[in-house]
C-alpha cells in the first residue's frame, strides 16, 4: 500500500515538474572534472574495460525543485561505461518504481540521436557518445501524464572508476575462421543441467569473419532442437545486437566487439515456454583459419539406407546388417540353425500416423520427433508396427501403451538421435499412448499416435523362417531386417521402373 502512494506520489510530483516548464529552454549541466577538457583522456588515455560512474541530472528548468527530485529518482545515480577501442558504450538504469510509467525512450546530443537500445529486463538504456564529457538529453514519454518530459545527464567524471579491464587482443587478419566455443548457464536452476542443456542446443564450433577490424560470428545451433526455439535474443558486452537468424541452416549471425567480448544468449524454448539463459564463450586460443566457405558441418554423419518410414538398420546393396549375419556388398551371412524351420510368407506395408496432444505445443513436439511414415508388417494375420524417433538426445525410456496395457517394444538405435521401435499392435484401429523423458523440460510427456488406414500402401512380400519346435520367429532381428530388405529394395525397383 505504502509503495503504490509512494509511485503515485512521484507520478504527480513529475506531472507537476513538467506543467511547470513548458516551454523552458534547456540549459547544459557543467562537468565536474579537475582535468580540463576530457576528450583528450577519452580517446587516448582510458583503458579498455569495464568502468562505473556517477551521473548528474538536470531538469529542463533548473529553478523547478520538483523537476530537479524527479529527474534524479527517474534514473539511477550509478551508471555502466564500456570502453573498447575508442568506443565508449554508456548503460544508464532507470527506477524500478518508475520505469513501468515510462515509453518512447530517447537521448541526443545536440539534437543527434543516439539510437539508444532499451532492455526493458535490466530497466536500462544503453547507448554510444564521443567522450565522457558528453551532455546527453535524455527524452521519456511518461504513460500517467501523456506527455513527453526530457532532462540533461552528464557523468562526474572524479567518480569514474575502473571495474574490469580488458586484455588487448592480437589483430586478426581479415579472413573466414573457426573457433570453439564453451557456455555457461546464467539462467534460474539447476546449472549443471543448465549448462548440459545449453551444450546440446549449441554446437562447440562457430565461424568468425573479420574484416578492417570488424568482428561477424555465427553461432551453429543444433538442427534437432533449433525448431523449437522461438524467440532469439542477443547481448555483446551488455549491448542487445540484432542478429540475422537463418533458420533453414540453424544459424545466428551478428557482429561483436572482439573475440573476447561477453555475449549473452537468451532463446524461447517453445516446448518448454520460457526463456533459456546462457553465455557464449570464446575459446580464442582455437582458432582457425577456414576456406571462403565456412558453414561445414560438424560431425553430423549422415544414415545409411532408405529413408522411408519404418527401416531399420543400415543397408549396403539392399542388404540389412543384423545380429544374427555379417552384410557385405549386397550379400548376407547368416547363422546355421540345426532344427528344421519352415518358411511362412509377410507381407511388407507402409502407413502414415498421426499424434495427438492436449495442447498445440506438445503436438507439435511430438510431430517433430516421430516421423509421419511407419512401416507395417503382416505375418500370418498378426501386425507389428515400426515406429521411428528422432531427437533421441533430448529424449529417453520410452514407453508404449495399447488399451491400458504397457507393449513390449524392440528398439534398434541408428544413431545418436534416431531410434527405431517395433511392437506387435492388435489392429489398425488402435490409438497408441507414448510416453517419454524430454530432458530439457526435466519431466515425462505423453502423447496419442494413431494410424491412417488410408494411407497403408503395399511394398513387397517377404519369406520368414519359423522353428517348428517353438512356433516362435527365428530371430526378432532377422524379421524386423527381412522387412527392411524389402523396403530397400522396394525403392531400388521404383527407381529401376522410373
């Protein structure tokens, strides 16, 4: 209660200022400095670091006390001033209290405009002046009084103080690079699942191109997970940047100060539906000299085999690898087996499915990760259905169930994020319930799966070996790789016939 009449005092008090001087010529705040003139020591003589400084306010009519109170209490007396190379970045933070009556943000010198860039999460204005003896107009609309209202600000220049400094880089000749990155998670949490999380949605390597001294680094991120990142949201050195987003090639453009500068990222996780914080490190001691083309890929070894719906393992000539046989050059090796086995007769099917959510979100998470194509197997009157996962880096225990009853699942891994499932269904008017750990979120999630009948497309039929003793296939390996055979060398037709 007493911070509201507290906010409502202030709002009136600067409604009160701002009647007053309408109209009022602005009048220049003197720099308290012992030094004389600093533009010298600005550009010549400041490190390259981080520093604090107070700052002075003047409002418009110096003889308005009120104008006088509410100009200091709109922003805070400390002030961030970033030096690097000449340049020098000033940060000025605005009252908590104050700063949701506030829009339409501005600062000028003599009536240039800065372009200052607001972080409405730090309540700060960050913008670039010639030299700390700068007097910048400092320009807001206030919401309560729906008007705009300015006042001067310059920085005590005795107050000035060094906070971090800067190691001075070794010039980078122009060129395309390579370097590696580490991150750090700055967000709410656990950090070691934080940091985890951030190294999957980050590649370790990003491209450098430098250029007359200027620094464009493109960060790689991870295609699995970069469609379901949203939002994107750059700092350098505490500066918000605009990058350029390629999301086809998962690629984040921008330019930073140098190599060692302090970039912080912040991405919209949509299936998570909040924002992941974490910062970009520069391992400067790796970095590379590349060809003109520097968007290679790292380490993303494509999947042998047909990529339809339902294969499983990889193929060679049309072969499937097992782990009852060897697979060379289309020919296959299998295990000898004593009993005498009778052959019996599938037949090999493609069909769509379908995923169903509680909410949008989830849906389109779980159409993300499993593919829309399955395969079908019939064998004497039984089916058995292949379902394929993608994005198994982020996923893990997966489990399936049919009318309230958990299924046995055989799962084959093709790689690092896909995996195959296959399970004996009971018709194909079954709804299938899949639940699975997502990492990132840290919990499990579940979602329907069902089949379009109309989209059930004949293959090819193929032969399976049965023990007679046990009624019980040969090998679930040999049966789920005879299926895929088939699938491979379905294709191989198709082609051959077109």
């Amino acid at each position: 209660m007493v911070r509201n009449k507290v906010k409502k005092f202030l709002a009136a008090a600067l409604i009160v200022a701002a009647t007053i001087s309408v109209g009022g010529n602005l009048v220049q705040a003197s720099v308290v400095s012992q030094e004389g003139s600093f533009v010298e020591l600005a550009s010549q003589s400041l490190k390259n670091g981080e520093y604090e400084v107070n700052n002075v306010t003047n409002y418009v009519d110096e003889s308005n006390n009120t104008g006088q109170s509410m100009a200091r209490n709109a922003v805070k007396e400390k002030s961030k001033v970033i030096v690097k190379d000449g340049v020098i970045s000033v940060t000025t933070y605005f009252s908590e209290d104050l700063f949701p009556m506030m829009n339409n943000f501005k600062v000028s010198i003599n009536g240039n405009d800065l372009n200052g860039k607001v972080d409405s999460g730090n309540m700060s204005i960050t913008y670039e002046i010639p030299s700390l003896d700068s007097k910048v107009l400092m320009e807001m609309f206030i919401v309560v009084m729906g008007r705009q209202v300015s006042f001067n600000l310059s920085n005590n220049l005795d107050s000035l103080k060094l906070i971090k400094e800067y190691e001075t880089a070794e010039k980078v000749e122009n060129g395309n690079y390579t370097i590696k990155n580490d991150v750090k998670y700055t967000g709410t949490g656990n950090a070691e699942t934080g940091n985890a999380s951030a190294r999957k949605t980050l590649k370790d390597v990003s491209d450098v191109t430098v250029k007359d001294g200027k620094y464009n680094l493109t960060l790689n991120f991870n295609e699995s997970s970069f469609g379901f990142i949203g939002d994107i949201n750059i700092k350098v050195d505490g500066s918000e940047v605009d990058p350029v987003i390629d999301r086809e090639n998962a690629k984040v453009s921008f330019e930073i100060n140098s190599l060692d500068s302090k970039i912080d990222v912040s991405v919209f996780v949509t299936m998570m539906n909040r924002y992941t914080d974490f910062e970009t490190i520069l391992l400067q001691d790796t970095l590379e000299k590349s060809d003109s083309d520097s968007s290679k890929d790292e380490g993303n070894d494509a999947v042998t085999g047909p990529s339809t719906g339902g294969s499983t393992g990889s193929t060679t000539g049309g072969a499937t690898e097992s782990n009852t046989g060897n697979t060379t050059g289309g020919t296959t090796t299998e295990t000898k087996v004593e009993d005498e086995v009778v052959i019996i007769e599938g037949k090999l099917y493609t069909i769509k499915n379908k995923v169903t959510h509680s909410n949008p979100t989830g849906q389109a998470m779980a159409r993300q990760y499993l593919n829309e194509s399955s395969s079908l197997e019939e064998i004497e009157g039984k089916y058995y259905l292949t379902l394929t996962f993608t994005g198994m880096d982020y996923m893990s225990n997966h489990k399936f169930t049919i009318n309230g009853k958990e299924v046995s699942a055989k799962a084959t891994k093709i790689d690092n994020k896909t995996t195959k499932y296959r399970f004996q269904i009971p018709s194909l008017d079954v709804t299938i319930k899949v639940n699975t750990y997502v990492a990132p979120m840290g919990r499990n999630v579940d979602f329907d799966v069902t089949l379009l009948k109309d989209t059930k497309a004949f293959v090819k039929e193929f032969t399976v070996e049965k023990l007679p003793q046990t009624g019980g296939a040969l090998s679930s390996d040999v049966l789920l790789g005879m299926g895929t055979a088939m699938l491979g060398a379905a294709g191989l037709l198709k082609r051959k016939k077109k």
